[in-house]
C-alpha cells in the first residue's frame, strides 16, 4: 500500500474558501481529474480535481469546513490505480467483440464542442441519422441561441452507429450527440462520474454543481428554496428554470405581491382584426421571439438617455475613397464602419467606464481592459451581433477583413458562439437604409450603445463662410445607472473629434 495525501492546490490569493460540496467517498476509486470537492469563494465556485488515481481510505474535509492550499483533502492509496482507475472509466462496447475486429473498428463518442458561455443550448435540426456515412466536417445538428443559429461539424469521418440528441433537446458543451463508427481514430473512453456522498436533504444546504450556482447567481435564484430533482438531491438547472416559473406564475396569478422591480401594466388589448379587413398571420422566427423578450427585457431594466450629435467625416470619407482601388485589389472592402469601430476602440480607453457592466447585485462596476466591439447584422434569420475582438491592437485593414469574414459567416448561418459573445460596445449602423437619427437599444450587461444614421452633405460655419461637408449623424443611448449626462456628452463629443480627424485614429 501506498498512501498519497492530497491537498487543496494553488487557489490563488484565497484563504479559508468554503467546502460546499464533496462528491467522493472512502472507498471510492478515483481517476486522475476526477472531481473531489467543490469550493465557493464570494466571486465563484470551483472544483478541486484529484493529481492521482487510486483508492480513496480517507476523507479529511467535509460539507461547511474551511481550507487554504495546503490544506488536506484525502488520503488514497496509489499502488496498482492505473489499472483499476482505467477500469472504471471505459467499458467495452461488446465483450463478445473480437480484440482485432476492436483494433480496426472503433466507436467514437461525439460530442458538443466549445460554444462559449451559453448553456442548455436548443437543438433545432438534426442531418444525420443511424447508418450515414459522415466526412470530417460535415454538418450534424443545428443549435440555436437568443443571438444565432450554429451548425456542428463532425470532428472525425465514419458511420453512425447511434443518434442520441434530437430536435428539442436542450444541450451544452460536454454533450453526446452521437457515436460514430471509425477505424482510424481511437474510442473516446465513456467516461462514468465519480460517486457522490448521500447527503440528507437540507432547504439551508442545497447542492449544485458549478454551472448550476453559475446560472442561479444570474437569476438571482436562492438555491435554499428550489426543489431539487437531480441524482442524490442536487439541483439541476431545470430546477432553477421550473423555480424562476412558478414565481412568476404566482405573480401572474396574484398568489404574492410583485416587488418593486415588476411592473404593473394592463393586459394586452385583444383584438380581432380580421373585422376591418383583410389579414394574413406570420409566424415570428425563434431568433426573433427570442430577440424581442431581450430587447423588451433592456429596454424595461435599462433607463435609456439617448445623446445625439453629427461628425464631420469629409476627410475620412475623401481618404476611404482614396483607397478603395488600393484595398480592392486585394479583395479587401474598407466601409466606413471599419473606422467607427477603430475610432470606438479609441475613445472607450479614454472613457473607461463606458466599457464597463454593472454587477448584478448592482453594487459594483466591472471595467474592462479589453475593447471588444459588437455591430448589428440584419440577416434573414433575425438581427444578430457578430463581435470584433481587441479592436485597439488591430489596424483599419485588420478590422475591415474582420468585418468581412464575420459578415460573411453572419449571412450563411455560420457564426459560432465565440463570434457573438464578449462584446464590451456595440454599433448599430443604419446609414445604407436611410434615417437621420434613431434610439438604438443597449444590449445588455453592455452599458452603451452607438447608433449611426445616413451621411449627407450640409452648409457648415467655418469661422468666414459656410461650405459644405460630409456629417455623420450619431445617437449614443448610455444606461443612466452607470453614466451621467455629463459623461455621456464628453464622450460623444470626443468620438466624433476622432472621426473628423483621421490622426487621432492613427495616434
């Protein structure tokens, strides 16, 4: 027997974190990664993976206990876990299989990739089913999120043996989609969890894993009062949402008394129109449902001030045209809001807090030292926001092929989770559709947005004559919350100061 004493790793500048979950037992075999135990600070919760495999004789911590690094967790016994670990993570497909039958045809689980912080993501096509051929990067499911649609490619080439999602299901990153059938890419082991304690059942102890406490702090959820359904007590995320349900169904149905955040409006109107006319019903896309209950959320929770101005971007659009030959050579189209999100990229550092969030707690402001700028596409499917990344390290050039190939993707259905997520500013442009000022809505937990109208030709004061110019209409709507008037106005004033001199881009 060889005992290895496991002890809480390099945490970070934390002491004395919470223990709120152990999910292993004495007596349990454990692989190398497995979970052990779940930590909470005040700003997440994290779990502790195991440095080795073996048998568990000893348990040291427990659900309430304090640790630090250092601070031991278990002791397990190491001697012979390789092969035992190994044993318990991967099951044969067939015992009756033959071992060279198994070394030319293996099955390969795969699942849902990296679709960043979305979660619990609807399925809403399905292309492939038991016993297609599939190529690498052929197209297996559809998924759908409140800003796109997104097509999962098949990692691996081979023959569907099993079809496990279908249309409706709800899926995340880590999730089965299918097995494929392959002889030139090694079975992904199945992989089975590692047991967890039988805890009784406390209203001021509810267990969650991570993604779970994740989604309940966003909600603002108190996990002391869902009803847990999962394995062994744990609330599973359709826990939270079925909770977030019946609260408002019992607002809705006047059971309690809405608090100060809800509002009280009349119903709807109902309405048949039909009597005064002729009329035709077209059913709202899922992207646009989903789209108005955003818009219809940040408009109600975000107080709106709305700040307009007009550049005067001659220059730029003389030096833009100027260019045009030069970069179209190259396949590359320069428009003007390549030098709008440049010039956004630019003032936001001067203006920190206009790239910030307000915590959800609303008692704190989060600044962010990235300059990740979001512009609203209209595609067929809906409106939808692609996001230029670090646009203060990129150049005019660099930002156009961005908008280019992000546009492109917008258009053909292709943008990824990565491509819409992480904006810190966004810009809605109108210009080619006409318009000379609009309220544009913040995309929340943005705090501003930049709304641009139609460029047209006007009579401007130089100091001796009026002569005419090229003005850009602009309409900052700011969340009121975070930043004043005052604010507001310094930065408006400052983007359009950059736009009309081109040196204060280059600078």
């Amino acid at each position: 027997m060889s005992i290895k004493i496991v002890k809480v790793p390099n945490i970070g500048d934390y002491d004395n974190v919470d223990v709120i979950e152990v999910n292993v037992a004495v007596g349990d075999v454990i692989a190398k990664e497995d979970s052990l135990i779940t930590l909470e600070t005040d700003k997440a919760s994290m779990e502790v993976p195991s440095p080795v495999a073996g048998k568990i004789t000893t348990l040291t911590v427990k659900v309430g206990d304090k640790v630090s690094q250092g601070t031991a967790i278990m002791e397990v016994d190491v001697d012979g876990s390789s092969d035992q670990a190994a044993a318990t993570k991967s099951q044969p497909q067939s015992t009756s299989q033959a071992p060279a039958a198994a070394a030319a045809s293996q099955i390969v689980d795969v699942e849902v990739p990296d679709i960043g912080d979305y979660d619990s993501v609807d399925v809403i096509e399905v292309f492939v089913k038991v016993g297609d051929k599939i190529a690498e990067e052929d197209s297996l499911i559809t998924l759908e999120t409140d800003k796109a649609s997104m097509e999962v490619p098949s990692p691996i080439a081979g023959k569907v043996v099993e079809v496990v999602t279908k249309v409706g299901d709800k899926v995340s990153q880590g999730s089965l989609i299918l097995k494929v059938e392959t002889g030139t890419r090694a079975a992904v082991p199945a992989l089975v969890s590692s047991s967890v304690n039988e805890y009784d059942v406390d209203n001021s102890n509810a267990h969650a894993s991570p993604a779970v406490r994740k989604i309940a702090r966003i909600l603002n959820v108190d996990l002391s009062k869902v009803k847990a359904t999962g394995r062994k007590g744990r609330v599973t995320k359709e826990d939270c949402y079925n909770y977030i349900k019946y609260a408002i169904t019992k607002v809705q149905t006047g059971k309690v008394t809405a608090s100060g955040s809800g509002l009280d409006l009349l119903d709807d109107p109902v309405v048949d129109f039909s009597k005064f006319g002729e009329i035709e019903t077209q059913p709202l896309s899922r992207i646009n449902k989903i789209s108005a209950k955003n818009l219809h959320r940040n408009w109600v929770k975000i107080p709106h001030v709305t700040f307009y101005d007009a550049a005067d971007v001659t220059d730029l659009e003389e030096f833009r045209n100027a260019k045009k030959a030069f970069t179209e050579k190259d396949g590359i189209k320069i428009t003007p809001l390549s030098f709008l999100v440049k010039a956004a990229a630019v003032a936001l550092q001067e203006f920190p807090k206009i790239n910030s969030s307000l915590s959800n707690d609303g008692e704190n402001l989060i600044i962010k030292k990235y300059y990740n700028i979001g512009f609203a596409a209209d595609t067929p499917a809906g409106l939808i926001v692609p996001v230029i990344k670090d646009a203060n390290k990129k150049g005019i050039i660099e930002i156009s092929k961005d908008i280019m190939e992000l546009a492109s993707k917008a258009r053909d259905g292709k943008l990824g989770a990565k491509d819409m997520t992480g904006a810190t500013f966004t810009i809605s442009s109108l210009g080619v559709l006409g318009t000379t000022s609009f309220t544009p809505v913040i995309n929340m937990p943005e705090v501003a947005i930049m709304g641009v109208s139609k460029t047209a030709v006007k009579p401007v004061w130089n100091g001796k004559d009026f002569v005419p110019r090229t003005m850009l209409p602009l309409s900052l709507s700011t969340d009121h919350r975070v930043i004043d008037g005052a604010l507001a106005a310094k930065f408006l004033t400052r983007y359009c100061q950059i736009l009309s001199d081109l040196r204060e881009i280059i600078m």
